[in-house]
C-alpha cells in the first residue's frame, strides 16, 4: 500500500505542463476543485475524466500510475458510497435491509460522492506530479503574499506546507521499511480483525513517529546552519513569469467550467 502513494511525489520532466508557471497550476487546480463540486449530473463527469486524461497525457504521466494513487483510499471511497446509500432519502426503493432502506436518491449520490473525491485526489496529484516542490512554495508565497499587509506569514506557512507536502514520500517510504523489517521479525499485519490489524500497527508507527521527529530536528538544524530566518530580503534563482501557454491553460479551463456549468443549469 506505501507504494501507491503518488500524491506529494514529484515526476521531472520538460512537458508543457512542467513549463506552465506554478502559480497558474495552483489556481487552475483550486478552479477544478470548484468545479467537481459544481457538478450536476453525468455528463460533467465525462468532462472531468476527460480535463484529467488530457492533463496527463501532455504530462507524459501513465494513466495507470495516477490511478494508483487511489488505491490507498479505497475504503474511505467505498464508505463513503454506503453511507449515502443508505442514508439518502427517497421514494424509489431499490431494495431493503432489515430496515435500512437503499432508494435511487441514494444511489446517485453514492455515485457522485465518490466521483468527487475520485477527481479530487487525480487533480490535486496531477499539480504535485507536475510541479517541484521548491517552486510550489514559491507559488504559495506568491498567492498569499497579498496577505502580508495584514502581516499574515505567508512564506512561513508556504514553507510548512510545502514541506509537509514535500515529506510525504519520504516518510512513506520509511514506513515500507519498517514495515518490512517487522515482518521479517515475525510481526503479522495482515491477519486477524480489524481491531488486531490496528493493533499489528503499533509497531509500525512509533518507531516511524520517532524517525519523523528525529528527521524534523534534523531540517531545523541544516535551516539554521544555513542562516535561514524567513522570507524577508530572500532571492529567487528562478523568476516566475507568466507566458501565453498560461493563458491557453486558462482558456481550457474556463472552457470546462463552462461546460459545467451549462449542464447545471440545463438540468
């Protein structure tokens, strides 16, 4: 399961979307985000699907390696489609059990939940696929500098976040070693309950909490060894500039909202 954590990794390359400025990937995700949520009906989900398989594919990103990183949330997929189920309301019953009752309504919904966190997981790690993580925080910074009047931190929190983000692979991976070191000392993860599975889980995750902290102590010190202390008359080796492929990227996008929307408002 540790393997199929894309979302947070970062693929090099030199496609159009690598080149596209980061700050209009971030608000062009943002706007897909809204958008998922704008979404009435199938066809919209058509368009979405296909926003996903055209961003991929100039990405040069294998369909089949975005789509793995949904297997680690299967379940909370899979529980959201039986909460809405069952606990929609409606007239058209499907069927029932005991006295829980599955109507179309509910069916629908459990459809187009899962559809939004589907598309949202495939967007969000379409943007960090594409994007360093470096150039990210600069993204963020920007985004939120306008916030500085009202001495908001924005580099700090872009720094966080970045970081935290950036952490993912890297603390995925330490949990697959320690998880194969356990197994090898006998440790059983897979049998039993779910309680004796979450049980199974401690061994795993203290000495992976300690090799988080051990790590955090570690980039705090290479920070100060470095003089780091903030944002404030910091330098940027690349300058971010917009470029025409920024606008065509907006276009497109605008163009699928308003494919949204119009289904919306024809249903």
């Amino acid at each position: 399961m540790m393997k199929n954590i894309t979302l947070g990794q970062f693929m090099p390359g030199d496609s159009v979307i690598h080149r596209l400025d980061p700050r209009c990937k971030l608000g062009l995700t943002l706007a897909y985000i809204v958008a998922i949520f704008l979404v009435q009906g199938v066809l919209g989900y058509v368009f979405s699907a296909a926003l996903v398989i055209l961003v991929a594919s100039l990405a040069h990103i294998p369909l089949k390696y975005l789509a793995r990183g949904l297997k680690p949330l299967r379940w909370i997929i899979a529980f959201t489609a039986v909460l809405n189920l069952f606990m929609t309301g409606g007239e058209e019953v499907l069927f029932t059990i005991w006295k829980i009752r599955a109507t179309m309504d509910g069916l629908r919904n459990a459809l187009f939940f899962s559809f939004r966190l589907i598309f949202l997981v495939l967007g969000t790690s379409v943007l960090t696929l594409t994007t360093s993580p470096i150039v990210l925080t600069d993204a963020l910074e920007r985004a939120l500098s306008p916030l500085k009047v009202f001495k908001f931190p924005a580099h700090e929190l872009a720094m966080m976040m970045t970081i935290a983000l950036r952490f993912i692979p890297t603390l995925t991976e330490e949990a697959q070693k320690i998880l194969n070191a356990q197994s090898a000392r006998g440790a059983d993860f897979e049998s039993g309950n779910l309680f004796a599975r979450a049980r199974a889980m401690v061994p795993l995750l203290v000495p992976l909490f300690v090799s988080a902290f051990r790590r955090a102590g570690d980039l705090a010190m290479a920070m100060e060894a470095r003089c780091y202390h903030g944002g404030e008359g910091r330098t940027r080796m690349r300058v971010l500039r917009y470029t025409y492929k920024d606008l065509v990227a907006v276009g497109v996008m605008a163009l699928y909202i308003a494919l949204v929307v119009l289904e919306g408002v024809l249903l």
